[in-house]
C-alpha cells in the first residue's frame, strides 16, 4: 500500500528520532515495515537495525511485513538483506547480547513464565517460599513472590533498595538458585543486559554498528526497558 501524509513522512524520516502515536488499526505496523525496508533500499546495513516487539506473534508478523516490502522494492534476492536483521522480543535481544558479550552467561538457558513458575514449585523449600503467605500456602506463596521480583526488576531496584527480612533472604536464594542452575528468567535478562552495558567496552562493541533502535508499542515499556533503549 502506498502511505501519505504523516505515514509517508515517518517512513522517509531521517536525522533524528521520530515518534509516532496513532489508534489501534491505523497502520502503525505497515508504517514500520515501510520505514525498515526503506532504510534497507536505501543501503543501510541489515545489522544496523534492530526492532523490538513486545510478543513473538508480533515479531513474527513484522519479519513477514519486512520481507514482502522489500521483495517488492528490490525483488527476490532482497531477501539476502534480511540475514542480519533483528526482529524479535526486547528479552530475546537481550539474551543474545548476553550470550555474546558476556562469557559468563554462554552456557546459560532462559525460561519462559511457565518454566519458572514450575521451578519455583520444585525449589519451593530450597527457597523458604512457604514462609512468606500467612497461612504457608506454596500457591500463594509464590504468586506474591513473582509479583514481587516483577517490580524489582522492572524498576531496577538493588539489594539495598530491599529492607532487610525473610523477603530479602528469599530473593538472594532465588538468583544464587538461577546461578546454579544457568537459568535466567525474563526479567533477569533485561536487568543483566541493562548491566552489561554500563560497561564501557561491552558498551561500545554492541552499539558500534547499530544505528537504528526501532521499538513497537513504546506506551508499554516500563523502566528496565526504557533503560535499556537509552
């Protein structure tokens, strides 16, 4: 489809950042995939571009968006364009540079929400997770523990942030667990990411090539995330 106006202007855009704000259904994923594969067309390496989704599904539908733009504006071999080109999740994105810059977390694996919540229910007395419900329910116990961890790490608090007490205990249990085990959970990985680049060097080997940070539904992005985009 061909866009105007303000579509068209965010398509072509250069020399600065752009935000665009528009209803659900308007369009805003068309917008992106023309501006990628303009960006492409316009000989921009693969690999200074990197989109971040908020779900795989949406990920999956960008590539495929990507792809038929391109093949339009270049034809088949366009598709050679797209080996390099990061289309995914904020936690996939963040998992890859971990495992390539980081040698500690090479041989390290991640969970899903449901894996985690699994190991949570195996490890449950490893952790004293019982002691935090009133009344020792594992159930609950572990409801409110997650509830908990998604606000320290969304918020990037520390250790000191956190009063000392059975909470506190349980929580340094629980990352000594995902150490021991080469785990790491979602939210872990934007918080280890966030900390691998206030390193100077890790920061410089993994922004030398990128030039363009695409974000979908940047309305969501809580702090760890704006952080890790800044």
């Amino acid at each position: 489809p061909v866009l105007e106006g303000e579509a068209a202007a965010a398509v072509a855009h250069c020399g600065g950042h752009v935000q665009i704000i528009a209803a659900a259904g308007s369009g805003k994923t068309e917008v992106v995939s023309q501006r990628v594969a303009e960006l492409l067309v316009g000989g921009e390496d693969p690999s200074s571009i990197v989109a971040f989704t908020f779900t795989e599904k949406a990920a999956e539908e960008l590539k495929e968006r990507i792809r038929l733009r391109v093949v339009a504006r270049l034809g088949d071999s366009g598709t050679d364009k797209l080996g390099q080109l990061f289309v995914g999740t904020i936690h996939a994105f963040c998992f890859r540079l971990l495992q390539t810059y980081v040698p500690k977390y090479e041989t390290y694996t991640p969970l899903d929400s449901n894996q985690l919540v699994n190991l949570l229910y195996r490890e449950g007395t490893r952790l004293g997770l019982k002691a935090l419900d009133p009344n020792g329910r594992l159930f609950r116990a572990v409801n409110a523990f997650q509830r908990s961890v998604d606000v320290i790490e969304n918020e990037l608090l520390g250790f000191s942030d956190i009063p000392a007490g059975e909470f506190r205990t349980t929580l340094s249990k629980y990352y000594n667990m995902l150490d021991d085990y080469r785990f790491m959970s979602f939210g872990t990985q934007i918080v280890r990411a966030v900390e691998a680049l206030d390193d100077p060097q890790t920061h410089a080997r993994v922004t030398k090539d990128l030039r363009h940070l695409i974000v979908d539904e940047y309305q969501d992005v809580n702090p760890a995330q704006e952080r890790l985009i800044e």
